[in-house]
C-alpha cells in the first residue's frame, strides 16, 4: 500500500492545505484528498510542485508498506474489538507465520 505523507510535511513545516494550494496553485480539492489520502492517483506534475515548495524529496511525501504488515495490523485490531479466545490463537499462528516469512 502506498501511503502519502503530506499531512505530516505541512505539520512540520506548520503550513495549512490552504497555503499549499495557493503556493502551488494545485486546487484545494485536490489537496484535501491528498492530505487525507483518499485519492487513487496522484500526478507526478503535482508531486515535483509540491516537492519543491516543501523542500523535499517524492521519498519523503509518498511511502510504501508491505501488505503483510497490513494484514498483521488488521488482525490485531481485530482481536483487540473481539477478544476471541480462538480468534487470538488464529492472530498468534498468522502473526508467527508473518514475522518469520522471508523478506
């Protein structure tokens, strides 16, 4: 999964959505759901003029996490709500297997 960390850049650099939109001249919408993580594809356009106001690199705007890890989170969650006795051996097992898989 492909994670974008804009809301964390603007937190550092104490800058608003709205601010980046004027600076950039990327519409507000378009901010919004990337701040929020809600788009589905981002243009690289956008991404170079964001990279350049924010002084940064794509790497620190857009992340990757293994869908495994994902999954070990799910689970996890998961137990916490349900609080299972067999649903909590099933997430030990399924967790061992994760964290033991070959990377």
């Amino acid at each position: 999964m492909i994670n974008i960390l804009l809301s964390n850049r603007l937190g550092e650099r104490r800058m608003t959505q709205k601010d980046l939109a004027d600076m950039t001249g990327i519409r507000p919408t378009t901010i919004l759901n990337l701040f929020n993580e809600t788009t589905r594809f981002i243009s690289l356009e956008h991404l170079d003029i964001i990279c350049e106001i924010l002084e940064c690199d794509v790497c620190d705007i857009l992340t990757r996490r293994k869908h495994q890890v994902e999954q070990a989170e799910k689970l996890a969650r998961r137990l916490i709500a349900t609080k299972d006795e067999g649903f909590m051996k099933l997430m030990e097992s399924t967790a061992g297997k994760i964290l033991n898989a070959p990377r």
